[in-house]
C-alpha cells in the first residue's frame, strides 16, 4: 500500500535527503504485526480505512490530532524546486508535470501524515467492504464540488478509473490489476469489485487514487500534455504559470471540504507558488534572499557550510532537522540490466565493491548518513541473517535461479576504511569482473571481442555530480570507460520512460505494507513495459513468485515470509549500488511562518503550516 502521491514521484532530491525513513520501536512492531493479522477489525468504521492496531480519533472527529484545527488562514508561501515542467497533467508518460499540482484534487480518502497504512474519509465520506473483501462500495459525499461548481458524482470517479487504467501511465493498470469491474449505481455511490487473491490493501489503494471531472476532458485528449489549467475538487486551483519557471496556486473560495474532520487546518495559505531553477545552488541563494519561504536541504555539505548568513544569525531563519518516520525503501545507482554490460550478476557485484560510501561520508557528506542494506531498510520487513525454514520453503521451487549466497552468507554490504583508497574492495572487483570475462588490457577492461566497459552515469541534478564523479574515478581504475553526464529534466525522463541509459540514480519508497506496487517495481511483465517503475528490467520467476506470494498471503506470517525472501533475491542479485539516508529531514524557513508542534512521518508537510499573524 502506497500512497500515490509517493508511488508517481518525481525523481529523487540529491543526496537523499527524503521522506522514507522507516523505524519502528518493539511496541509498534507488535501494533502493526497484530493489525495485519485480522481483516475485519481492521475495517471495522466507514470513515476511515486502517491496516493497523494503532490508536485511530474517535467516531465523530472533527479533526486529526497532528492539524492546527485553529491555524489562522491567509498569507502565501514559496518553495523552489529544481528542473522545469511543460505539462500540468501528471498522469501520463508525456511531458514533465510540477509536484505541486496534485493540490489541484482530492483523493476519495485521505492518507495519514502519521500512518501510512490509515486513511480517512476526504472525497468519499465513507466505504463498505464485504467481509471477503472483494466489494468495496465509496458513498460520496453530497456536497462535493470542482473548483468550478459542477458536483462531483460516481460517474467521474468511474471515468477516471477506466481513464487511468487505460490512457494513464502504464503502473495504474498493474497497480489496480486486481479490480474485475466498476460501476455507478447513482450519483453518489461507486463499486468496485476485485478479483481473488486481491491484496487486502486494495481498498485503501483505490480510495488512494486522485478524482478528475470528466466534462473537463470532454474534446480534450488525456494522453496529450496539458497547457492549461485543470479543474479538480482539491484545496487549490492554479492561478497562473509560466512553464519551465513557476506555477501559482490561490485557495479555492469557500472550498468544500474546508471543514472536513480530514482537512481542518490543512491548506491555510492564500497563496501557494512554486518557482523552479536549473541549479540547488542558485534556489539557495533565492532562499537566502528571502525570495523563497521554506526549503528541504538535499545537500548535507550546503547543510553544514551554507548557511552562516545575516538573516539565520538574526533568527530571521530557523533551521530544523526533523525526525521522520516512514518506510525507507531503497535509493541508489540502478543498473539497466537490459544492457549488455549489466547482464551478470558478478559485474553488477564489482560495481558495487567499487562504490566507496565511507569515505563519501566522510569527506562529501560530513557524516551524515547511514547506508541502505536492504530493499525494505530500517523496517522488521528487512532480511536478516540466514533465510528461516519457511522462506528456503517458499525458494524451494526456484533453487536452481536462487543466488548460492542467499543460503550461504549473511548479506553485507562492502565496508572501506574511510581513507579514499578502497584497495581491497577494488581488487576483489577485478577478481569477480575476470570471473565473469572481463580482463585489462592497455589499461582497459575489455571483453572476450576486445570491447571495453562503458558506462553513462545519467543525471538531472547538478548537485549529483559530486558524487557521481567521484564514483566514475573508481570505476575508471577497473579500466572502465565512466562517464558523467547532467541533461535536463524534461529529457531525463523521456530516456527513463524508455529506457535509455546505463545507470541512473533513483528510489524504490516502500510502504508499511507492501502490495502490488511490488510488481511494477521488479515484475517481468513491467521489464519492457515503457514508463514502468522497474527501470533494472528484472526479469525472474523466483522475484515474480515471491510478488506474487507477499501480496496473495492470507496472514501476517506468510506475507513477511515472502517480503524477506523477495529482499534476498534484490540484494543478492546487486541490481543496484545502494546509496544512503537520514533519520532526519533538514528544514529551513523564515520566522513569517509558523509551524505545527506535532510530528509527522514525513518529517515535514507544508499543507500543516501557517503564516504569522501580520508578517506574510
């Protein structure tokens, strides 16, 4: 169960400083172990939908602990986000969509800032779930309208579905493969039927999807690039925008949903602008400039030498860090395996030794970090030590594709001493790169027909480069042909969409419960789909199967089975070069604006916060 939100994301910020950071005490472990277990309960209200035991607000909220319910309305803030954008529909292959125009809609529920497997009711005012849980019935509510004024009824909620699955990125139809039909019975109440074996998270992820109003599409083509602005249901509606540049959102009047229990005290800003720039670089200095409100710092070194200036010395600017709480995932170097270079898994492995994360961490990163060492960091989801009997049970039937390793060595990451001469691990690379044909002549490492190893590491972030330059000059000492090289964002995606690189740098978030997300992301059927998720090409029964077996497990114990098998094969089969994270989200801001006390998963949710009273 992910979110969409998350699920259609833009490519990673540099350095990782993200929102997938998953720690979980004993006690919540226990929570969530005892709230996967037990279907019924876990849908017992009709106001929310929860995967979860932990304690949800009581019948009849009127709004979510972590929200200011009395945050003054008014005022406008600025974020800066790096790249550009020439469409304002961001779900279709083409074009480049802004991350902040999913402002413009509404979701049937709305997912928790602090859990992420809880969901309340938002477009939808409630859900009826059969107790097999293939009938998932949404009951609208009545007062909701577009931006425009046209009410929003079953029909587009219909259309959009049959829309997406259809005209909409390839990862709506495998995400909602299971849904066998829907229908609108009136004008205000939708049913969805699913499949057996659908996941028991495929309620939530359907009162997940975003709502669009179909007579707004009518003479419109979906799959083309939209140019002006949409109407949607949501808390804002674009105002003006300037591709490439900005776009500016203004706070629908008398929105509908203002006083929902689900959005009071969220979207408390007039005005919502969010400016682009080619570099992190120069937004910082628009930040420091006061042109820009707020800002995520990507970058640990910017974090630790940029910001001694005038305004943060006379506590104009508050600087953060954040805790943030939500499954970690996995970020790094992915290697397209459709390539011939990355076609064995003792290469991919080389490249891996060849990466020297302690010393980047000490010299680029100030320390800052810690490294991913499983698909499903920081999370009782991860794998540990040795398989269990139950797990060698479920790899049984694929022993013959199952790395030797994953029986025998208890996965591990290689460890440098920090010094900038990686030696060893480089001399273990070579051995596995000769191992697999590979062999240096006048300084190249060449194949059997002479061909020396090429590879483009591809990126969109200058702030990437650092990093990226450093890792090609250890590739280069394997006799390796390492190439560095920045494009723009627009034609990054295009090469991504099909394809087109050798390797890349980009995240796999995960949930606290993983579902059909997990197909789109390693699946044979998404290899070669253009513009799936699972940019590797992994293509494996064994994976397929242990998809398949988390997202079909009747309980508890079978789906963590099947997540920690599906980990040993990612890991074992080094399909990437796992980068690194924080337990915290770096935040900075001027003092015009406040910011609520609560903590939420993601560290940091614009949409809670406010301007002070008199100064924005």
């Amino acid at each position: 169960m992910l979110g969409l939100g998350r699920l259609h994301r833009q490519r990673p910020t540099p350095e990782l400083t993200k929102v997938f950071w998953f720690f979980f005490s004993k006690k919540n472990f226990l929570a969530f172990a005892l709230g996967l277990s037990f279907l019924p309960a876990a849908y017992a209200r009709t106001d929310l939908m929860t995967l979860s035991t932990v304690a949800q607000p009581p019948v009849g909220f009127t709004s979510l602990p972590y929200a200011n319910a009395a945050a003054p309305k008014g005022g406008s803030l600025t974020v800066s986000a790096v790249g550009d954008f020439d469409n304002l529909n961001p779900f279709i292959l083409r074009g480049t969509a802004p991350a902040s125009v999913y402002k413009v809609w509404q979701t049937l529920f709305k997912q928790s800032d602090t859990d992420s497997v809880t969901s309340y009711a938002d477009l939808a005012q409630s859900v009826d779930i059969s107790p097999d849980g293939l009938t998932v019935i949404f009951h609208l509510d009545p007062r909701a309208r577009f931006s425009d004024g046209t009410k929003v009824t079953a029909a587009d909620v219909m259309w959009t579905f049959n829309t997406l699955i259809t005209q909409g990125q390839p990862f709506f139809a495998g995400y909602y493969a299971a849904v066998a039909s829907v229908a609108a019975p009136d004008a205000e109440t939708v049913v969805f039927k699913l499949r057996p074996g659908a996941g028991r998270d495929m309620p939530s992820n359907l009162g997940g999807f975003y709502v669009l109003p179909e007579h707004f599409w009518k003479g419109r083509n979906f799959a083309d690039p939209l140019l002006v602005p949409p109407v949607g249901s949501g808390p804002y509606q674009v105002a003006s925008v300037s591709f490439g540049n900005s776009v500016t959102y203004t706070h629908v009047k008398n929105w509908w949903a203002e006083n929902l229990p689900a959005d009071r005290g969220f979207y408390n800003f007039d005005t919502y602008k969010e400016e682009y720039f080619q570099s992190d670089a120069v937004a910082l200095q628009a930040f420091k400039a006061g042109q820009i409100d707020a800002r995520i710092e990507p970058s640990a070194k910017q974090w630790a030498t940029a910001y001694d200036f005038p305004a943060l010395r006379d506590g104009k600017v508050i600087r953060r860090l954040e805790p943030q709480s939500l499954p970690a995932g996995m970020d790094g170097f992915a290697m397209n395996t459709r390539r011939p270079q990355f076609s064995d898994a003792r290469v991919r492995q080389a490249l891996t030794l060849a990466f020297d994360f302690q010393w980047m961490n000490r010299v680029l990163f100030y320390n800052s970090y810690v490294r991913y060492d499983s698909y499903f960091t920081n999370s009782f989801l991860a794998s540990s030590g040795l398989p269990s009997p139950a797990e060698i049970k479920l790899l049984a039937p694929f022993k013959s594709q199952v790395p030797p390793a994953v029986y025998t060595k208890v996965f591990a990451l290689p460890i440098t001493d920090g010094s900038g001469y990686n030696l060893p691990q480089l001399e273990q690379a070579m051995k596995l790169l000769n191992a697999a044909g590979w062999t240096v002549k006048n300084f190249k490492l060449v194949n059997a027909e002479g061909e020396q190893m090429s590879i483009e590491i591809l990126l969109f972030n200058q702030l990437y480069e650092r990093i990226a330059i450093a890792y090609a000059a250890d590739l280069k000492l394997l006799g390796i042909s390492a190439q560095v090289r920045t494009i723009d964002t627009a034609t990054y995606e295009r090469r991504l969409q099909n394809f087109d690189f050798d390797m890349v740098f980009t995240d796999y978030p995960e949930s606290d419960f993983p579902g059909t997300e997990q197909s789109d992301y390693w699946g044979c059927a998404s290899a070669n789909t253009p513009g799936s998720n699972n940019l590797i090409g992994i293509c494996s029964s064994a994976i397929d199967a242990m998809v398949n077996a988390q997202n079909n497990a009747s309980g508890n114990a079978g789906k963590i089975t099947a997540i920690h098998a599906l980990d040993r094969l990612l890991l074992n089969g080094w399909y990437m070069v796992p980068a690194w994270t924080s337990k915290n989200v770096r935040v900075a801001f001027w003092n015009r604006l406040e910011v609520p006390a609560a903590p939420v998963q993601q560290g940091v949710d614009f949409d809670l916060w406010w301007a002070k009273a008199g100064t924005n």
